[in-house]
C-alpha cells in the first residue's frame, strides 16, 4: 500500500490544484470511465476492437492503477489510511474464517 501512497504523493506534486474531494472524485469517475471502456475491449463489446485493435495488458493495468491511486488519495485526503488498512485486515480475517482464502 505504501507504494500507491507514493504515487499519491506524486500526483498531489504534478497536480497541486487538484487536491481537492470534488475534483478527486471526478477524476476517479473519470478513470472508472477508462477501466469500463477497456473492459468493453476485452469482452469484445461493441466496435470497440475495430477502432482499438486488440486489448493489451498494460492499458488496462495503467487504467486500474490510475483508478486505485485515486481512491488512496481520497482515502489520504480524510486522514483514513490506518482505517482501510485495518479494514482491509478485518475483511481478509473474515475471508480466513470463512475458509474463502488461506
């Protein structure tokens, strides 16, 4: 997690003006947008391979990855990083009980 914290970091540098909630959220609607749209590639929907060609691994892990950076940084914004940590913790710690994962 440390490593999309640092990217966070990077992006509050690049952007400085873009550091606030509206405007993260926006942004991340925007990559869910580019997630969705690369989906649609992959599952062959509509015209999509005729403009694009076929689907490439890396554009949909930038997309996924763009999308994930920006909810660190609303989760950074509220001052929230111990608390999805420990969410994340609960959530596998259930998962275990439930004998879903090892």
């Amino acid at each position: 997690m440390e490593r999309f914290y640092k990217m966070v970091e990077a992006s509050n540098k690049r952007f400085p003006r873009g550091v606030e909630p509206f405007q993260m959220v926006t942004r991340l609607m925007e990559e869910c947008g580019e997630v969705a749209a690369e989906v649609n590639l992959w599952e062959d929907s509509g015209i999509k391979r005729q403009k694009r060609g076929e689907p490439k691994k890396e554009d949909i892990a930038n997309e996924l990855r763009q999308a994930i950076v920006e909810l660190f940084k609303i989760a950074e914004y509220y001052h929230v990083e111990k608390e999805l940590e420990e969410s994340i913790e609960a959530s596998l710690s259930r998962s275990r009980a439930e004998g879903l994962i090892d």
